[in-house]
C-alpha cells in the first residue's frame, strides 16, 4: 500500500501567528511530500511493502535501514504532527484525564511543560521530542532525525518538530520560542488524550 500525503486538518493559516501559511506550505507539501514520494521508492522493492506504517518503522528500525527509518518515520511523524495541532489550542485546558496523567507520571502540567520544551532545546540537530507511553506511564523522550518512539518501544502520544524546516520562517534560530508556543497555543490535547486512551 503506498504512502499517501493527506491534506492538513486545518487551513494553511489557521495557526497563525504561531506557525504561519508559509511554514506549513514549505512543511507539509514539500518536506512531507519528500517523505512520501522517497518512502514510497525505497518501499517499491521492500519485502515491508505490505506492512502497517507502525510495523515498518519498528522493522526498519531492528534492521537499521535508515532509508526507510527516516523517510517511513518521517511520514508517520508528520501524519500525527498536523493533528497535534490546532487553531486555539495548547496551554492548561486538558481533558481531567489526561491532567491526571501528567500529574501522576510527569509531575504536573509545569513540570511537563518545561521537560518537554527542554528535550526538545537538547536535541542536538534535527529530530523530536515526544510525550509517549511507555510500560503504562507516560515518558518525556527525544529521538533524533527520523526515529520515533515506536522504534523505542513506546507509544507516542504528543510529538513537536524541532527540525529546522518547522520553525526557522517564524522563529529563525529561536527553537524554545517555536517549542513554548507550540506547548501554549498550538497543541491539541483532545486528540493527545484519544491516543493516551488507545495506547
Ligand atoms: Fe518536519
């Protein structure tokens, strides 16, 4: 089954002024687009062809193929990335649930909040930085270029860009600017909370 890029859940200047139209046109049609397009050629021959996204990116993994790793990654990555987002979304107003979680495993929405922005500034280059599930407990984690946590044995549940491509229009080299606005006012913790709950 091919990779196909499917259109954004929003329009492409519903999250401004914190990610602008631009960004999102140069990250989701070309840079996603890149991803797809290479995936799909290096999957042409792959005896993974047929596999789950999900199932690919831990193969691929195992195997250290870093094509696949990156470009498969990359796409699952950035299917969840636009459904991270939201327009009005981000800051303190979670589902009591998901609050718990945090408070519970990560010691509180402050605390989440700075270690998640945090792993994101430490990721040395390009990669993510993730709120994921692991062994039944939520776990800040950081992976570079195109892994995820998948590969990691953990399931993510929130994951932020901090490739430059995400947020060098907007922030230029500001990375804990883009990071702490996409914690505040981008993220779409309803849709956070749904992948808590099916992890
Ligand atoms: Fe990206």
């Amino acid at each position: 089954m091919a990779l196909e890029l499917p259109a954004l859940p929003y329009a492409y200047d519903a999250l401004g002024p914190y990610m602008s139209k631009e960004t999102l046109e140069f990250h989701h049609d070309k840079h996603h687009q890149a991803y797809v397009t290479n995936g799909n050629n290096l999957l042409k021959d792959s005896p993974l062809k047929d596999k789950s996204i999900e199932e690919i990116c831990k193969i691929a993994f195992q195997e250290k193929n870093a094509g696949l790793v990156n470009n498969v990654g990359q796409h699952y990555n950035h299917l969840h990335f636009w459904n991270w987002m939201k327009p009005n979304g981000g800051g303190k107003k979670l589902p009591g649930a998901l609050e718990k979680a945090i408070t519970a495993d990560l010691g509180g929405y402050d605390k989440m909040r700075t270690d998640f922005v945090q792993a994101g500034v430490t990721q040395f280059g390009s990669g993510w930085c993730w709120i994921a599930v692991k062994d039944g407990k939520l776990v800040i984690m950081k992976t570079p270029n195109g892994e995820n946590p998948l590969m990691h044995g953990a399931q993510p549940i929130l994951g932020c860009d901090v490739w430059e491509h995400s947020y060098y229009i907007d922030y230029r080299n500001l990375r804990q600017k883009y990071l702490e606005a996409f914690v505040d006012s981008l993220v779409n913790w309803d849709h956070v909370e749904s992948l808590r709950v099916s992890a």
